[in-house]
C-alpha cells in the first residue's frame, strides 16, 4: 500500500480539495511518488512519476476510464470528447480527429495571423487608459480563432460566449467537489447562472447548425461533420442532445487551455524582461513588419521555448484523474478496481528528480540544442496515450503567433498589487481575469535589430 498522510490530516485534506486544489496536489507529491489519500469515505491513488504516467496514460490505459472530476463533471458538460468513454469517445474522435491534421492546420495560418494582428490593434487603443483583462482579451482571441479554422463562423456575433464557459467551468468544479451529489434543481446562484448558462450555448449550437445548413456543401468543418455524426442517430432527441454536448466541449476545451497559457505567457514575461527582450529581437528579425506564416514556425524557435516553459509551470490540463477498471499494479503498488487514481502534470512538471530547480522560469530547458536528460513522461502538457490532446498543434501555432507579434509591437506589464491565483478544471487560469497596462515595445538593440 501507498504510504500518504495520517487519516488525521483528512479535514485539512479536504478542505484543500474545496478550495485549494493545486495546493492538495502539492502536499501530495511532498509524500513521494506513489501516495494514498484518504479524505473522507473517498481514496485516491496519486502517482507522480513518469514511469507511473506512462502506465495509466499509455501503457495499460485500457484499464482505466475518466475519473474524479470529469465523472461528475458529466452532468455539467454532457458526454462530449472529454467526459465520454469507450465506443461513443473513438467515434467522436474519428469525427474530428481529420480537421486536426498536419496539413490543414497549417492552412490556417493567415486566419490564425490575422486574429494575432486584431488582438495586437485592441491592445494599443488601450495605451494611457488604465489596465485591461488579459485574460478577457486572450479568451476574446482564441473564440475567433476557433470559429474561423474550425468551425468557419464568426464566435464574436455571440457576446456573452465567454462567461457562458466560465459558468459552465464553476459548475463542472462544484460538481467536482460535491461529487455531485448537490441536485440541480436546488436554486443555488452558481447553479441558477450555469442553467442560465447552458441555455445561451444551446442557443449558439442551434445556430451553428441552422447556418451549416443554410449552406450544404459549403466546406470541411466541426458542425458540417457533427451533423452528419449525430444525424444518424435513430432518435432526433439523442442526436440534438449529442450535437449540444460534443459541440460545447469542442468550444470550451478548444479556446480555454490557450488562452490560459497566453495569459500566463504574459504574466511571466514581465517579470522577466530579459525573457521579454529576447521574445521581441527574435520576432522583429524573424518577421520583421509582416505577418507570420506557418514556415515561421521552425524559426520563432525562442518563442516556442517560451510556451513550452509556461506550459511545464501552468500545464494546460494540470489533473489527469482515472478510474481503474481492473485490479493493477503501479510501480510495484497495488491499485484495486475502481480505485481513483490521479495523475498530475502541475507536479510532475515540478519533480526535482527530473528538473533542475524546477519553480524557475527558464525557457533554455526547452533549447533543441540541448540534451533533455529527463523521461519522455516527465513532461506531457497535452496528456498522453490515447486520449493525447487532438489540437496540440493549432494551439502551439496560435500561441506562438500571438507571442511572438505581442513582443514585437507591444509590452503588458502587471498592474502592481494583483495577486495571480490559478483556479479552473480544464487549465490554470488567472481567478477574476489578470489586469496589465499596455506599452509600446522598446527598440531592440544590438545586430539583431537590422
């Protein structure tokens, strides 16, 4: 048996579960990499090693289904690409795992340019007016970017879009917490906004797919295949209901994760403008005063360092929990069935065993240049095994674009007093939005400037 902490420290426990989730898998990983937690009449098997990881991601991921969290999370969210398991999940993902591909992707790299380009206009009308929401600005962007290469339509006619997700988000948590045991109808104000909340996204899928098909034949997109997918369902309910589910996790999963990593991009680079000036004499040289193109990829290679090491510190899934299906062993420590068992990529980021003082914002980890002497399942920002994130590439594309024409035009600074607290199901993000004042960028010096 795992060892852990006393079955005295179970309140404490649980009230970090309530409202310190980061701070439970903390204390976690101080007991070693196999640890027993038992909070209440829950027990849960936290494994922080990349070997471990590898096991229940990859390896042996067969014997283990979607856990503690995204279970609950079910009533919330529906049965979408994230919550669903077995036969429903590998049709889901045969549906639209074409769009994802390497070659089209890479076609949307002027939408993904120009999106970068609008964001940077809106940040320099805020210049001398006092701090802007980041985080609403990073969210605002990534909508518009998923609704132009995927989805061919236009999010930002949808205004309240973005707080419908966030209240969607509070209510997986709750649920999460609750173990879902609160009933739905209870008039609670969380609850009352996510009604609130669920009714105004049925309301943008019903009108995806109105205008998908107001326009038969027109394009390879998410709804044109969901319509098809669902379509077939013997029963028109089920279909609309399947519509609902796999579209809304499509949208939420689809722009949060990366406006998070954006938003901590730039919380971190202030702090670091050694970081920040090396960001702005790489775009400047790469791009000069044009927009990028996907061949840039390969040269905005600092920049992709950059998301990299936010994304190791601020992963953009920070739990992974499953449920073991069957007994297992897990280095070399029972796991009964139905065991939940959590995988964190917040702490395994941080293993001292695997990374040289690893609270440091270094993006020179990341330099291809130099040999990582670490496990392949030391760092997996994007999950692992067969349930590996499907848009890790359109999110690193998105993301390095945006990092780089930021730094190359403008600076955020941090509104000094603010305390940044990451708190989300899906991704850290930054609770009650992260508040900058915008600069002009300053002129590089040295060669690269020409």
């Amino acid at each position: 048996m795992p060892p852990g902490p006393p079955f005295t420290a179970g309140p404490g426990l649980f009230a970090k579960l309530v409202r310190d989730r980061l701070a439970l898998m903390t204390v976690a990983a101080s007991y070693g990499d196999a640890v027993k937690l038992s909070i209440g009449p829950k027990t849960m098997y936290f494994f922080n090693h990349p070997d471990h990881a590898k096991h229940v991601l990859a390896d042996n991921s067969g014997n283990y289904r979607k856990g503690l969290g995204l279970v609950q999370a079910r009533r919330a969210i529906g049965d979408g690409l994230l919550t669903s398991e077995g036969e429903l999940w590998r049709k889901q993902r045969r549906t639209i795992q074409p769009l994802f591909q390497n070659k089209r992707i890479a076609r949307q790299d002027a939408a993904i340019a120009q999106e970068a380009a609008a964001l940077v206009e809106r940040l320099r009308a805020h210049q001398g007016r006092g701090p802007v929401d980041v985080v609403g600005e990073m969210t605002g962007l990534t909508l518009g970017v998923l609704g132009r290469t995927l989805l061919d339509a236009d999010l930002g006619s949808f205004g309240g879009i973005g707080h419908a997700f966030e209240a969607v988000q509070d209510q997986a948590m709750f649920e999460m917490v609750t173990l879902g045991l609160v009933p739905m109808w209870i008039p609670l104000p969380k609850q009352l906004r996510f009604r609130r909340a669920r009714r105004e996204l049925q309301r943008v899928v019903d009108h995806l797919v109105a205008d998908r098909l107001a326009r038969p034949g027109d394009g390879d997109n998410i709804v044109s295949r969901l319509i098809d997918s669902t379509g077939r369902e013997t029963d028109p309910a089920v279909g609309r209901t399947r519509m609902r589910d796999e579209l809304v996790t499509l949208l939420l999963a689809g722009h949060e994760t990366t406006a998070s990593t954006l938003s901590w991009t730039f919380h971190l680079i202030d702090h670091h403008p050694e970081v920040r000036e090396r960001l702005h004499a790489e775009a400047v040289e790469v791009l000069g005063d044009r927009l990028p193109v996907y061949e840039d990829l390969h040269r905005l290679r600092y920049t992709a360092m950059v998301v990299e090491e936010v994304m190791r510190l601020y992963p953009p899934v920070w739990m992974l929990p499953r449920q073991a299906v069957n007994d297992d062993e897990i280095g070399g420590y029972h796991v009964p069935a139905g065991a939940d068992v959590l995988v964190s990529p917040y702490t395994l980021h941080r293993h001292p065993a695997f990374w040289q003082e690893p609270e440091r914002f270094d993006p020179e980890r990341f330099d291809p240049a130099r040999p990582a002497d670490r496990p392949r399942y030391a760092y997996i920002p994007f999950g692992a095994g067969p349930r590996f994130c499907v848009g890790n590439h359109l999110g690193m594309m998105e993301a390095t674009f945006v990092i780089a024409m930021v730094a190359r035009d403008l600076r955020l600074r941090n509104v000094p007093g603010r305390k940044v607290v990451p708190e989300a199901m899906l991704s850290l993000r930054v609770k009650g939005g992260l508040p900058m004042t915008v600069h002009p960028a300053a002129p590089v010096r040295g060669p690269s400037a020409g």
